[in-house]
C-alpha cells in the first residue's frame, strides 16, 4: 500500500520539478514569483485537505466493513464536496491574487509573471482537488498501484506540456512562467476524466453506476468535513505561518525566495515519498479499524514510522553530501549557489523528523482522531517555528539561514509532541 502511494506521490513531485526547472531557465525572478505565488496558493488549497482527510477515514472504513453501496457513494460524495469547495475558494482566490501577492512582498516584474500564473490555477481549482479524490479512493479500496499509475500519467503529461506552454511551439503561443500553469490545469482535468472512467469501467474492486444502491446525504458529507476540518485547520494555519516567514525572507533578496522556492523542490521529492506512505498507511488504519483489528493497526502504524524515519534518514544523508550538485541543476553560478548548498545541509538534518511527523499524521488521519493533528500542527508553526525565524533573523541576525534553521528545529520538536499522542493510543479507539 505504501511503496505504490510513494512512487506516485514522487512522480508528481518531478513535475514540479520539471516546472521550477523550465521556469528557472527564465531566471531567478520566474523563479521568485512561483515561490511567492505558492506560500498563497497553499492557504487556497488547503481546504482540500478537509474534505480530503475526511474522505480518507470514511472510504477505507466503509470498505473495511465490505459495504461496497456505500463505500461508492462515499466516493462520489467526496468528489462533489471537494468540486463545492473549489469553486468557492478558488473565486475567492481568483479575486484576490493582486492583493496577497503584493502583501507577501513580491513586487515588478515578479508579481507582473505572479498574478496570470496564480489565475490560470484558481481556474483549475476544481480538477486539482477531485484528482487527489481519484488517487484517495484508489488506495481506500485497495488499488494502491492503479493509483500510483494514474498519478504517473498525470505528472508525465504535465512535464510534457510544460517546455509547449512556457517557449512556444507551432501553434501553441510562448506564454512564460503563465504556461506552467496551463499545462498543470490541462493535465489534471485529463486525469480527472480518466479517473471517473476507471471507476465507471468495472475494473476496480468498487464501480460507479448510474443508479446506485446507496443514496448521497448531505450528512456524509458533513461527517467528512467534520473529521477534516482539524486537518484542514492544521493545513490552513502551516501555510498561514509560511506566509508570514515569506515577507521575512523576501526582504534578503529575490535570490534567498529563489533559493528557497528551487531547494524545496527537490526536499519535496523526498517529503511526497513519505506523504505516499502516509497515505497508503492511512488507509491501511482505516481498513484494520473498521474491520476490528486494532493489534494489526498498532503494529502497522509502527513499521511505517520505521519505515518513514530510514528512508528520510537516508534521503537526508544523502542530500548533505551532494548540496553543491543539486543546487547547480537550478543555479549554476551568483549568490544563489552558496546560499544553497548551505540551504541543503541544514535542512538535511531536518529530513529524519520531517519523515517521522509525515507517518504520524497517516497514523492520525487513518483513525479519524484529526484533533491531535490540529493540536500540534498549530503549536509547530505558531509557537515554534514563526517565532523561531523571528528570533533568527530579526533579533539574532542570523539571514536566511536562519530560516533554514527554524524549520530544522520546529521539525525535531513537532515529531516529539506526536510521539507523545501516538503511544497513548487513544486513537485506536475513535468511532467514525
């Protein structure tokens, strides 16, 4: 369940990739406007996480149980739900990009390439979200690699348009660091459609009908926002704090967002393979909870937390010793290469406890026990790590780096305070 969720998790990371890797080739100011656009666009998007936290418990529950009839229209309501949210967020998205570009400090030709980039996005709101819907309820009834399939195919499509869209080619007009954005709303409407077919195909081990036996209720739904709505506040309150550190970062220079916005990219790779196995997990809780196997889903949650803590142990590793090689496939010279490779090391250390507080979260959503994640979530970024940057740059003098710093450290702390809730298991008794 794990490894198929992770690889596809890492394919879509690639694109992202791929796309700050054509976009860079624009300079370090395309760079700095997806940077800047992105610590807005994850407030947007993170409602998803609400219906989608919910949805996770409730598809793999229901299917635990063998009820197919509702584990479909679990399925069906949490596409609707995640299309309601979408069009109401991404509006308000729509509307305001000017404004909260400008508030988090990117400013001429930065927020010029900023606001048609983030436009372009909120249009496609809706595909986004009911993509990780198709990828969530794959893996809910027990199709992690036709999932990982799926997601594979949507970041190989993605990664195809980008070079059309950005420079141009035959009919297709050179439209920038905007064509990045096009690409990814084309690719994940495809992906979207291909999903409904699959599940209305017959091949998968839950089918959609045209008349099913179960009926949708709007009091599924609202049970899916209820069991989200602490993640989803956990999610809204992290990118909410990353807001708040860009302005502080943003005023050492485009070539500090660059270096940030670049670097993470790569981090990111490694981070979506444990957020696969967080997720393959989750649904694992999910199916040996509603099946009554509370022992199995102990011993699960804790051979993911091995898991999760070598493999990031190892990316970390890894990512110290070749800092100078991976900032190079963005920068290769200006202040932006040393910036990085330092950019690199700190965060290496950072990598084991990111991998660690990831499966946590799995463990958690699984079970439907969201509050504990609301809890440490708001504690991370509040009382740790945005005061920490605080404290870093402004008082202590540290630059950038002291950013790099605060990350490292909340990280280190927010993985105890989870250790703390985890061994308490209370959430192997929590009722969905």
């Amino acid at each position: 369940m794990g490894f198929p969720s992770a690889i596809g998790f890492m394919s879509g990371n690639l694109y992202h990739i791929a796309d700050m890797f054509w976009v860079s080739r624009l300079g370090a100011e395309a760079v700095a406007a997806i940077t800047f656009f992105g610590a807005y666009y994850w407030v947007i998007s993170s409602v998803n996480m609400i219906a989608g936290t919910g949805s996770v418990s409730i598809i793999s529950r229901r299917y635990g149980e063998k009820d197919l009839p509702r584990t479909e229209v679990a399925i069906k309501e949490a596409i609707l739900l995640k299309w309601i949210l979408a069009l109401i967020f991404g509006t308000a998205g729509y509307i305001a990009t000017p404004q909260i570009i400008h508030l988090l400090g990117a400013r001429g030709e930065v927020a010029q390439m900023c606001i048609p980039y983030g436009r372009i996005l909120f249009i496609g709101l809706g595909a986004n979200f009911s993509c990780w819907t198709i990828y969530t309820a794959l893996r809910g009834i027990g199709h992690p690699n036709a999932a990982m399939a799926v997601m594979i195919g949507s970041a190989g499509l993605n990664m195809a348009l980008d070079p059309l869209f950005i420079f141009g080619w035959w009919i297709i007009p050179e439209l920038g660091v905007a064509g990045a954005a096009v690409a990814s709303v084309i690719s994940y409407t495809l992906t979207f459609v291909f999903g409904v077919v699959l599940f209305y195909s017959g091949r998968c081990n839950v089918s959609f009908h045209l008349r099913p036996q179960a009926r949708m209720h709007l009091r599924t739904m609202w049970q899916m926002m209820k069991i989200g709505i602490p993640a989803g506040i956990t999610s809204i309150s992290d990118s909410l704090g990353r807001s708040v550190i860009m302005p502080m970062l943003a005023v050492f220079g485009s070539s500090a967002v660059a270096v940030y916005g670049a670097g993470m990219q790569f981090l990111h790779l490694g981070i979506t393979f444990c957020v696969g196995l967080e997720l393959g997990l989750g649904a694992l809780i999910g199916q040996n909870i509603g099946a009554g196997k509370l022992d199995r889903a102990w011993e699960t949650a804790k051979k993911g937390l091995t898991l999760g803590l070598g493999v990031m142990a190892l990316f970390g590793a890894l990512t110290f010793i070749f800092a100078r090689t991976l900032i190079g496939v963005f920068f290769s010279t200006g202040p932006e290469v040393e910036l990085g490779i330092v950019f690199y090391r700190t965060m290496a250390m950072s990598l084991p406890f990111i991998g660690v507080y990831i499966i946590y979260e799995g463990v958690f959503t699984g079970a439907g026990d969201t509050v504990p994640l609301m809890g440490v979530g708001i504690t991370y970024m509040w009382v740790i790590q945005v005061p920490g940057v605080y404290l870093l740059t402004r008082i202590l003098d540290f630059g950038p780096v002291g950013v790099w710093w605060s990350f490292t450290v909340s990280a280190m702390l927010g993985a105890g305070m989870f250790h703390y809730h985890f061994v308490r298991r209370n959430w192997l008794q929590h009722r969905v």
